[in-house]
C-alpha cells in the first residue's frame, strides 16, 4: 500500500488518502457533495451537474429520443484515476450501461412521481435497477463531477507546491450544453506515470445508506406482515414472506419485487426515502471514512 501523501511525500488533508497501487472500497455520496465544499472544491456546481444529467435524461425519455438517452448514459464508466471501488486497478469496462438502465427509466416515467423520486435522490438505481449496483452508481456520479475533482486535485497539488502535473484528456458532461465535451485537465501521475485523481474525504462512504436487501426485507416485507395480520389476524414470518411472494420473481426477485410494488404503490418508496434521510445524520459518522 502506498499513500497519495506518502508518494508526493505530503500532509493529510481534506482530500481522501487513497492508496495509488491498490484500491479502495469507498463510494462517493452525491447527497453529500454540498457539505463537501470548500476552496477547492465547487459543491453547488457538483451538484448542479448531477441534477442536470437526471433531468436531461428523462426529458429525452419524455419525447421518446432514445438516441440522446443513448449516448448520455454511455459515455460514463470507471474512472481508474480515483483508486476507488472494487476494481480500481482494473478497468472493467462496464460503463454506466444503458441497456442496463433504459428498462428502469422507461418505468420510472411511467408515473410522474417515480420521476420526481429520481431526480431528487438518483441513489434510487441503486436500489432498483437489475446488475445496477453502488459500483456502478459510484462510477456515474464520478464521471458527472469530474471537472471538480479534477479542479480539486488541481488545488491540492497548488496547495502543497506539487509541480508535477501533467496534461490529461477527459470526457466530462457540460450542464449547459447537456451533453458530454472533452477537455484537457493538469494531474499528477504517480510512479507508473498513470493519472491520480483526489477526492474530498467528506463525500466519500464506506457504503449508501440503504440496498435492495434492506428496501425489501426491512420495509417492504414489513408492510406486508402488517397488511396480511389487519386482514387475517395471522402473523407470517418475513422469512416466509420471502419465499411466497419475492423468491418465484426468479433471477434478480428482490429488484423485481420492489419494481412490482413501485408500479402500485409509489408512496412507499417515497416514505422508505424520507426515513432514510431522517437517519441519515445520526448514521454519518458510522459510515464515513
């Protein structure tokens, strides 16, 4: 293991210290870039980006210009410069993918609400999108603040009068245009000459706060047991709920549950969303790095 402080042979800082020959199993939080802000970091420009992707992508839905949603989601893919995730020192290749996104989206639109849901807390493909998972998530909130990380690097390095910076070509998505542009950024390379791209400690997490796992099982299941012991008066196992009603969705049940459930009742996401923001700040500093 070797420091980002250890290599260029500087003090911690309000960047995250990763490890530039490995990896590191640490996602960004997009609900988390506001309080990331600093100096050297442009948050409310972070999170403008982010927004702005959402939204573009389902106003393309909206006039059934598949294309556009097409090239917005596919540019977007792992970024090996921030040594973060579970394969930071391999590019898997995998992009943000939309064929893995589209039939998540299109629902979503089915109801104006979903919609809503989505553009207010994008964490929600984490949660329902099949093989979509924090990984993937964490890639796509990468690629849409990548002018600011790169910026952030930029300053930290100014900071601590590293001069070794070197030109780098960079996808990056323009909220003005609504599309992605490339640009050149300065970053420094580390001993393998390859790019190191710093992010702000306070937006990164070990985890999300909430899964599919923890949507169905501690939620929605939940509601069931209530809504089967108003009806009979019977108290069913969330066990034995589990196996009657999400286990036959076969391949990716829990997903597929949830996606059922949403199509009838988009409250509950909404409610599970509200408690999880409720929760969110007595959890932080048990999930933070």
């Amino acid at each position: 293991m070797v420091k980002f402080s250890e290599s260029f042979q500087i003090a911690p800082g309000e960047y995250f210290d990763v490890d530039i020959v490995g990896d590191t199993e640490a996602y960004v939080d997009p609900d988390k870039l506001i309080a990331a802000s600093s100096d050297l970091f442009d948050g409310t420009a972070a999170k403008h980006s982010v927004g702005t992707f959402m939204s573009t992508v389902l106003s393309s839905y909206k006039v059934s210009d598949t294309k556009s949603v097409e090239q917005l989601l596919s540019v977007p893919h792992e970024i090996n410069a921030t040594h973060l995730g579970l394969s930071a020192h391999e590019s898997r290749g995998n992009g943000t993918s939309f064929p893995m996104l589209d039939q998540y989206l299109r629902r979503a639109l089915a109801q104006s609400t979903q919609g809503s849901v989505l553009r207010e807390n994008p964490k929600v493909l984490v949660v329902l999108v099949n093989r979509f998972d924090k990984d993937h998530f964490s890639d796509l909130i990468t690629n849409l603040i990548l002018p600011q990380l790169c910026d952030f690097t930029l300053g930290v390095c100014q900071s601590y009068g590293i001069h070794a910076v070197t030109s780098f070509p960079i996808d990056y998505f323009d909220p003005a245009s609504k599309c992605w542009l490339k640009k050149n950024v300065l970053l420094p390379f580390d001993s393998k000459h390859e790019p190191v791209i710093l992010i702000p400690k306070k937006m990164l997490v070990k985890n999300y706060d909430f899964s599919i796992s923890d949507y169905v099982w501690k939620f929605l299941l939940e509601i069931r047991q209530s809504e089967i012991k108003d009806s009979t008066g019977k108290f069913i196992s969330k066990k034995q709920l589990f196996a009657d009603e999400v286990r036959p969705y076969g391949q990716n049940a829990s997903k597929q549950y949830a996606l059922n459930d949403l199509q009838k009742n988009v409250v509950h996401l909404e409610e599970y969303l509200a408690i999880k923001k409720r929760n969110s700040t007595s959890q932080a500093s048990s999930n933070s790095l």
